[in-house]
C-alpha cells in the first residue's frame, strides 16, 4: 500500500464499519470496497488492522448479536432468519448454533421460561 493512500484508507474504514453497523446484512465487502475505490484486499487488511477482527467475523459477531436480541424480544426463529437476510432457516440455526452453541429455537425456549 501506498503511504499517500494510508489516510484515505483510514477514513474510509470507519464509514465501511459504520454500514455494518446500521445493516448487519449489507452488502458484500466487494461492493462496499468498489464503492470507495479500493480494492477487497485493501479494505479486508485495513478494516483487520483497525478493529482487530476480519469483516466476516465482525459481519457475523453483530448478526448474531441481533439474532439473540430480536430472540429475547419473542420474535420467532423464522422471523429473525428472515430479518437478518438468511436465505434458509436452516441456514439461520446452522450459524447461530455455531456461534452461540445452542440452536436458536432452545435459546428461544430457554428466554421464554425464564
């Protein structure tokens, strides 16, 4: 990289992470990368050197943030999976097993005898 493009870069990590944060489905790292005119790469390494945490991972850290949240308000598995743009239910309860390692229907039941 470039030392000239290094405060361009910079800026634009934060803006990047900021429509994570208003979108946690948005769209791919390809496109938010063309739309600033960087490349993937560009954009993956910086985001990773800035918050400690590859886009993917961070991606997936605030959609199962949301998941247990909108879970915890009562709303179904079904509604949650399409929510967060999961293109299958299955989908849904696969990733938010693996991350919070009980399926999104026991956590559900688990919130909702409490």
């Amino acid at each position: 990289m470039k030392k000239q493009n290094r405060p361009i870069i910079s800026n634009v990590v934060p803006e990047v992470k900021k429509v994570f944060d208003k979108n946690y489905a948005a769209e791919s790292v390809d496109t938010l990368a063309s739309s600033f005119s960087i490349s993937r790469n560009t954009l993956q390494d910086a985001f990773k050197r800035e918050y400690g945490i590859g886009i993917r991972e961070y991606k997936l850290k605030q959609r199962m943030e949301v998941a247990k949240q909108l879970l915890e308000e009562g709303k179904g598995v079904k509604e949650v999976a399409f929510t967060l743009k999961y293109g299958t239910i299955s989908a849904f309860s696969r990733a938010f097993k693996k991350y919070h390692k009980v399926t999104p229907t026991e956590f559900y039941n688990a919130v909702r005898n409490v």
